[in-house]
C-alpha cells in the first residue's frame, strides 16, 4: 500500500515535472509564427519586424525558463505569435505601397506621352488647315448683286490691284486707278497678237479685276517710233481689243469693259529718249471710279 | 510606425494622470495599470481605420477588446502584474487589426492603380488601331 502510494507520487511528480517543463501550446504557435515569418518573402524588406518577432520570442522563451506555464510566458508566448504575423504583414504592406507608387509612376508617364502625341497631331492638323485655307485664299468665287457683295469685292479688288504692283504700275487719278502695263511685254514689235509670256500677267490682272463691277476702259498706246503716224491709231485698237478679249476669256464681265485705241497722240513723257518712247507702247485699264449708287 | 508614435505622444501625460489616479484611487478601486490609455488608444485607433469591416482585422480587434475587459477585472481582484500583460496582449492585437486593415486598403489602392495604367494603355493602343 505505501509502496504503490509512493509509486504514484513518484509517478506524479515526474508526470508534473515534465508536464511543467514542455512548452505551452502558445509558446509553440509562436515558435511556428516566427519560424514563417523568419521565411516569408513578405518580410524580407522588414527585417526591423522580424527582429522585433524574435525579441518576443525570446521574452517568452526566459519566462518559460523561468516559470513554465506561468500566466507570463503564455501572454508573452502570445505577444510574439502576433509580432510574427505583424511582421509578415508590414512587409506586405511596404510591398503594396511600392507597388501603387510605381504605378502611379507609370501612368503620369504613359500620360503624359499621350498628351505630346495629341499636341503633336493638333498641330498637324493646324498646319494642314492652315495649308488648304492658304490654297482655297488665291481663288475667289463670283459675288452675287448686292450691296454687300459689292463691299466685299471692292475690300477684296483693292488688295488684288495692290497685288499687282510687281508687274504693273498701278495708280490712281482723275480717271480711276490705272493699271498700266508695259506693251513691249505684252506684244511684239508692231503685232497685236498677245505674246505667250502675256497671259500669266494678264491672268493675274483679270484675277484681281474679275470679281468687281466696276466699268473698265481698256486703252491701247502704240509705239510711235517705226511705225507710220496712221497706223498707230488701229494697231492700238487692236491691242487694246487683243487685251480685252483676253480679260474676257479669264472671267472679266465683257459688259463692263471697251476697248479703245489712242494712237500715238497721247505720249505719258517725251520720246526724246528710248525710254520715252518705250513708255508709248502701253496699254492702260483703267477701274472707273466707283459712282454711288 | 504610427502606432508607436501614438504610444509615445499619449505615454508620457497618461502616465501621470494613472500616477494621480494610483494615489486617489487607492483605497476604493484597485488602479488599472499605466499601460490601460495606450491600450484603450490603440484599440480606438484600429476601429478608426475600419479593422471591423475586414475579417481578419475584425478577429483581432474584439480578442483586443475582450483582453482589455480580462485586464480590467484582474486589476480590480489585485493582480496587477497579469493585468499589464493582459493590456499588452490586447494592445498588440490592437495593432495586428490595425496593419491588417491598412494592408487591404493598400492592397486594393495598388490593384487599382494598376488598372487605370492598363486602362490607358488600351486607350493608347485602341487609338492607334484606328
């Protein structure tokens, strides 16, 4: 009876020792806990957590040697288990806020290169535009009647005759505006058949005269030298009828304008020299004033 | 690292009001011990963060709240040694809600990021398709 009394207490307190030597449940989780974290991917940019989980630990292991099973190294066991697992968790968090940073990154970039891009075809199209309203400019359509197509064309007629200021001398006086061009580049010597090299100068007069209503006087001046005094009167007529027809042919209303031969008797300056006489040779339209309607 | 700093700004005055309390309150109620404000600050700052609409995050807050209420009633029964580790615990649970619910908020943020750069680049190649 005492023996086995004896046997049961040895029993016991074995049991007991060994009992209270083993790990609590919770100092094992956080063994495990730390173990993980220790490995994970995660955690690898936190290692501050990481030591923090096993400073824990090793809290919790001393108050297990300390006192095993007491309250201390199960809260303490406990406490570690979490500081694990926040290890692991402020690695995920590090992760995701790099991750929204690089995104963030990539957008503003990817962004703004689309924003080039659509300046970038802005501006093609700006210059395309500007391109065609340049091409559409040099051609102007006929005005309807109308006060105020007349006012357009006659703002439009004024810039078009100072256009020709390159090729002919354009004045005004007493008779309207002149435009006066050199015969000697319209006909040659004594002919009235329009020279070749004529038709882009008289193109551009009858561009600038075509859209206005004005009458005009188509005035033929022949050359006084070299010719008889009594043919000079028809070969003027004729040129100046050759300049009208061909006004007419490029757009200009035949109703408004005639054309009248001047002969030799009417000299701009003295023949005395050649220029003088070159100046004899021309050919005059003249845009009557407008008279108000 | 917020929550450490919060530990910090609250320790210091809190220490000193549970100083007063120890000494006005010693011959009715037991004190509570000076780690109870930081607990008490840490559990109100996860809930602030949302930790009760996550999961995971909700868990760990209410073991938080429970081990407050446990460290409470073993400071009340005298045992003031295992009332501090009581708050310890229940303040780390605290700040496991508290990152946990922040993880998820940026872990959809950087979810969402991405797709917008998807989204533009698709824009951008469904432009030059045209």
């Amino acid at each position: 009876m005492r023996t086995s009394l004896f046997t049961l207490s040895l029993v016991s307190l074995t049991a007991l020792a060994c009992a209270s030597t083993a790990p609590s449940p919770e100092l094992l989780d956080a063994r495990r806990a730390y173990e993980s974290a220790r490995v994970a991917p995660e955690a690898r940019y936190t290692p501050d957590r990481v030591l923090e989980a096993k400073q824990a630990l090793d809290r919790a292991e001393y108050a297990h040697e300390k006192e095993p099973g007491s309250y201390e190294e199960k809260s303490l066991a406990y406490i570690a288990e979490r500081r694990a697992e926040l290890a692991i968790v402020y690695g995920q968090y590090d992760a995701d806020r790099r991750m929204r940073h690089t995104a963030d990154a990539q957008y503003k970039a990817r962004e703004d290169v689309l924003r080039r891009e659509a300046e970038a075809n802005a501006a093609e199209t700006r210059r395309v535009l500007e391109g065609t309203r340049a091409t559409l400019g040099t051609v102007q359509g006929n005005p309807a009647d109308g006060q105020q197509a007349r006012q357009r064309a006659d703002s439009g007629n004024a810039a078009a005759l100072s256009s020709l200021n390159q090729i002919a001398r354009v004045e005004d006086d007493a008779r309207g505006t002149v435009i006066t061009l050199d015969g000697s580049l319209l006909f040659a010597a004594n002919k009235s058949e329009l020279l070749p090299s004529a038709r882009q100068k008289l193109d551009d007069v009858a561009k600038a005269l075509k859209d206005g209503a004005e009458n005009i006087t188509v005035l033929g001046h022949a050359d006084s030298q070299g010719m008889k005094a009594e043919a000079n009167p028809r070969l003027s007529q004729e040129r100046a009828d050759a300049v009208r027809a061909y006004l007419v042919e490029r757009g200009v209303a035949p109703d408004r304008m005639k054309a009248v031969g001047a002969g030799a008797t009417e000299p701009v300056s003295s023949k005395a020299t050649p220029a003088g006489r070159a100046d004899g040779g021309r050919i005059e339209i003249v845009v009557e004033k407008r008279r108000a309607p | 690292m917020t929550f450490l700093q919060d530990d910090r700004a609250v320790l210091a005055p809190l220490r000193a009001l549970g100083f007063a309390a120890l000494l006005v309150a010693c011959s009715s109620t037991r004190p509570l011990p000076p780690n109870y404000a930081p607990t008490r600050a840490a559990i109100s700052a996860a809930d602030a963060v949302g930790a009760d609409e996550q999961p995971r995050a909700a868990l760990h807050l209410k073991l938080a709240r429970d081990q407050l209420v446990e460290a409470q009633a073993l400071a009340q029964r005298g045992k003031s040694e295992e009332a501090s580790l009581a708050l310890d615990c229940a303040r780390t649970d605290a700040e496991l809600a508290l990152m946990v619910a922040r993880e998820a908020q940026a872990r959809a943020d950087a979810a969402r990021a991405k797709e917008d750069v998807q989204r533009l680049g698709n824009a951008d190649s469904a432009r030059s398709a045209e």
